[in-house]
C-alpha cells in the first residue's frame, strides 16, 4: 500500500512543479503585456499632448483677436505685448474668486499696480 501512496506523491509532486512553471510563464506573458500596453498609452498621450499644447496656444491667439472690441495699441508693435500682459493680470491675477467681477476702482488699482511693476 505504501508503494501506491509513493506514486500518487510522486505523480502530485510532478503536477504541483508543472503547475508552477505553467504559473511563472503566465505572470512573464502578463508583464509583457502590461509593458505594451503602458507604452501604447505613452505614444497615445504624447500625441494629445502636442495636440493641446498647439490647441491651446490657438485658442489664446484666436480669443485675444477675435473681440468685437478695439485691442488696445494694436497698431504699435512695441506696446502691444505690455498691454496683453496687462490684461492678463487683471483676468487672472488677481487670488480672489469674484476677480473679474470687482468694481471699476479695484480694477483701476489693479491696473496701477501692474503699470508700476512694469515701469519699474
């Protein structure tokens, strides 16, 4: 009987190494996979992200020429990035979140301090 119980543990023996290995195989084809798929999604995300940059930029450009209003010195070359600069501070400078809706004399203010920090 004890000859037959030795079998049996053998034959266990070589299922459980057989299973190991077929184990180890497995995890090595899904770390493969996992790497082509992180670096499929790398090659994706580098194409969006120029994408935006260059949508980003666009949108900046269209949106400042496309007003309905006069831009100010827009026929003097050299003022004209001072005052893109100072209208960019006045949207967004300013850390409170009722930035843009402030009355007429903190918005001068606001400007003041803008013009002297570029004056100065």
């Amino acid at each position: 009987m004890s000859a037959y119980f030795d079998n049996v543990t053998d034959h266990l023996d070589k299922i459980w190494d057989a299973l190991d290995e077929y184990k180890e195989i497995i995890e090595g084809i899904n770390a493969t996979h996992d790497s082509l798929a992180s670096n499929r999604i790398n090659d994706i995300l580098r194409v969006l992200t120029i994408l935006g940059t260059v949508g980003t930029v666009l949108t900046v450009i269209v949106s400042i020429y496309g007003m309905n209003i006069p831009i100010p010195a827009a026929g003097r070359r050299r003022r004209q990035p001072a005052c893109h600069c100072i209208r960019l501070d006045i949207d967004v400078g300013d850390d409170r979140p009722d930035a843009l809706l402030l009355p007429p004399q903190a918005l001068a203010l606001n400007l003041r301090r803008v013009l002297l920090s570029i004056l100065s």
